[in-house]
C-alpha cells in the first residue's frame, strides 16, 4: 500500500541527509562517485560515472569537473535536463537526482574564482588529463602529439594561474530527489520535489 502525504518543507531535509550519507560512507572512496545521464542528440540516454565534487548549500547544486571536449557537453547544450544516480554501500541508500546542468567553463567571468577555486584542488595527474589530446579521439593518430601537450604541461605546471581551458565545472541544480533506503524492513522510499521555491516531500512505496 502506498502511504502518501504531502507537505510544505521550511529546512532542505534530503540535503541534510545526503551530507550524512557522504558523511557516513567516506571510509569507501568509490562512494563519491556517481552516474549522470544525459540525451544525446538522437535523444537516446547516455550515463557515465563523475566524481562528486561539492555541494551548494544555499542553491541545491552538485558540482562535478569535465572536459568540455567531451561528447556529454554537447549533449548538455543541447538539452540540459539529466539525472544523476548514486548509490551508498554502507548505508545502502539510493539517491536519483532530477535536474538541469548549467556549464561553468572559461567563457564566464563571473565564476572564475570558483572554477580556479577546483581547479587548485585537483592533483597533477588530474590536471594533466585536461591538457591531452580530445576525449573520444583515436589515441593511434595522436601520439606524438599527445606527448607534446603533456610536455607542455609540465612546463607551465609550476603556475597555478595555468587552468586548462578545457577544465569545466558541472553546476547540476536538483529539483527532484527520489530517495530509497534499503537499510530498513521495510525500505523506505521518500520524494522531493521544488514547487515554487519549496520542496514538497512524499513517502512513496519502494
Ligand atoms: C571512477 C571514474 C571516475 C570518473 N570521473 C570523471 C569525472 O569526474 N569527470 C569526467 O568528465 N569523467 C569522469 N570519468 C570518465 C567518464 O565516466 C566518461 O568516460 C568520460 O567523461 C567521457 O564521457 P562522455 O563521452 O559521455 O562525455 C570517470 C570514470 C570513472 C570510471
């Protein structure tokens, strides 16, 4: 039987939960890693796993890093609206995240400190990824010229002003959490949806 009630939310409970779960799992580093799915052009979905990087508090945001090179930002220009699945071993919890993604790459001056802010954050093997050759492109035709963008790289590596202009941030901004509970008899499954600046919770059956 499906118990549902409905009502108005004055605190951002599954955030507040969500940050327990980060909290609760990081003895497993495979537990920041997620699933976002996109539509590509022929409106079929496409998933692949990110890093979770942060989460905005005060805008319901997630943040990941990408390549804007990468087949999944022309999909996102093309249609903005994905989902995000992500799942918590140890407390064995799903969270499947409904949202649209705003791109935060080198073209916006207004979030600079905020992309230079993750960029420092990242280790050199990482920020070196983002100086090689296209994501998606045959390696057999590139070598040599891949060996020269990582020269590259270590050469300006000493300059933290250097971000590659390839570095992008993801900006998913939730606006539906489903949230099922598997550590519980029964499980528990709960939804929350924004509705005019208010999220609205519904216990649903698993
Ligand atoms: C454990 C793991 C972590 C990953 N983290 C990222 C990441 O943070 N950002 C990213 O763009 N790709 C990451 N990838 C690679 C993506 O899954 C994907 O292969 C790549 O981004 C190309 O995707 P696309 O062609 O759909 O754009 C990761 C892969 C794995 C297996």
């Amino acid at each position: 039987m499906t118990y549902k009630s409905n009502h108005k939310q004055d605190k951002n409970e599954w955030l507040e939960r969500l940050q327990s779960s980060i909290f609760e799992n990081q003895s497993r580093p495979e537990s920041k890693y997620l699933q976002l799915a996109t539509v590509n052009q022929k409106n079929h979905p496409e998933v692949r796993t990110l890093v979770f990087r942060e989460c905005l508090e005060s805008s319901s945001t997630l943040i990941m890093h990408t390549d804007i090179r990468s087949d999944k930002i022309s999909q996102i220009h093309t249609q903005n609206c994905a989902q995000i699945c992500w799942y918590f071993s140890v407390t064995r919890e799903q969270y499947r995240f409904t949202g649209s993604i705003k791109i935060i790459d080198a073209s916006q001056d207004d979030k600079q400190s905020q992309r230079k802010q993750h960029w420092l954050s990242l280790s050199t093997p990482a920020k070196t990824s983002y100086f090689w050759q296209t994501p998606g492109e045959s390696l057999a035709l590139n070598q040599a010229k891949q060996s020269d963008e990582v020269n590259r790289y270590n050469i300006i590596n000493d300059d933290n002003d250097s971000i590659s202009d390839n570095f992008a941030l993801l900006s998913f901004a939730v606006s539906e959490v489903d949230h099922l509970q598997l550590n519980t008899t029964p499980h528990t499954r709960k939804r929350y949806q924004l509705k005019h600046h208010l999220w609205q919770e519904d216990t649903i059956n698993p």
